[in-house]
C-alpha cells in the first residue's frame, strides 16, 4: 500500500472486532510514530499501551463516556513529557509534534489491517490519574486500535480544493 491510498482508506473507526492485535503489529505501528519529524527533533512523544479491559473501561468514562474507546483491543495514550517550548510563531510545538506522530500511526495502521480514532474530547486529570501518569506529563490524544468490525470504505467528507488551497495572496 502506498501513502495515497492509506491517506483515502483511512477513517475514524468507532466499531472494533474483538481479534486481540498481534504484537508485531502493535510495534510497527508504534515504530511510524518514532519515526515522525518534530521541531527542533525534541521527539517529546510518549506512548502508554492500555490493553487492560478494566482500565479501558475506565478511561471510558474519562473520555465522555465514548463506549467504543473500551471496546477496542488497545488504546494508545499519547502524551507528551514537554518542557512547554513555544515556537517563534508563538505555538507550543508539542501538541503538533505528537499530533505528526499519530498521523503516521493512523496511516501505519491502515497498512497493517488496524483502525484508530482520534480521540480529543477526554478529561486530561481523569486519565492521568486512571494510569498513573506524572503531573508534569500532558496527554494529548487517546486513540482506540483494533481490528475495524467493519472495514467498508466511507465516503470522506471533506471541503472542495478550491475553497482551503490558496496561491501567492490570501
Ligand atoms: C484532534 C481530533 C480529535 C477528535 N476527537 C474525537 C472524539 O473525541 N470522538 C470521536 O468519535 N471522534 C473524534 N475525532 C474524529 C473526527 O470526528 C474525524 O476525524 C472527522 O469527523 C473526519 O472523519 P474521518 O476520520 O472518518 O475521516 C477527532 C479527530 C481529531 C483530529
């Protein structure tokens, strides 16, 4: 598979089979996310594996009751140990950083048969205390990987070219 058609065949997976992933899928996916550029390559990523079923119940609850986040095989709780740089554009680099980084998991995972979620709406105390995450660690992201219950192909609904691509002037 190439890049292109990772980028159409992936979609939010909200449905997951119950086929436990196979740990050198796991690791391939997780491979993509070190592998991703960051600024000034700080790599403040950090990955926390849940596959425990009574922890990923709970971390539905910490993730507005999204029942589909317990229901898949693993949950990847991507933070970031961060000294809270900000960029010159005046942007903390390390919510993009670990955002690139999840990207190339999304895609990864694609490749492999998986499918992830992004997962934005969580309470970030809640999480860190269901895992026991550090204070000075934030997370950014919680995302489900599984086996997709079902792997058809959605339409993407996305805005046209013409109306987010501009040349030379705004
Ligand atoms: C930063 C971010 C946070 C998101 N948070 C959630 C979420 O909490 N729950 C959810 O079901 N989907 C969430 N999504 C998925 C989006 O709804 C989804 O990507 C968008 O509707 C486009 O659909 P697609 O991923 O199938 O192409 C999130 C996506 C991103 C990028």
């Amino acid at each position: 598979m190439n890049v292109i058609d990772a980028i159409q065949t992936r979609k939010s997976v909200r449905k997951y089979s119950d086929k436990p992933i196979e740990n050198e899928k796991l690791t391939a996916v997780l491979e993509a996310g070190r592998l991703a550029p960051s600024a000034s390559n700080r790599q403040e990523w950090r990955f926390l594996i849940v596959r425990d079923l009574a922890t990923r119940k709970k971390l539905v609850d910490a993730a507005n009751r999204q029942t589909f986040v317990g229901e898949a095989p693993a949950v990847i709780v991507a933070c970031a140990e961060t000294d809270g740089h900000i960029m010159r554009g005046g942007l903390p680099c390390f919510p993009i950083d670990v955002a690139i980084a999840l990207d190339h998991i999304t895609l990864t995972a694609v490749e492999v048969g998986l499918g992830t979620c992004w997962i934005g709406a969580f309470d970030e105390r809640e999480v860190k205390e269901i895992l026991g995450i550090p204070k000075e660690i934030r997370v950014v992201a919680l995302m489900p990987i599984g086996y997709p219950s079902d792997p058809s192909a959605v339409e993407k609904r996305r805005l046209p070219f013409n109306e987010i691509v501009r040349y030379e002037h705004w």
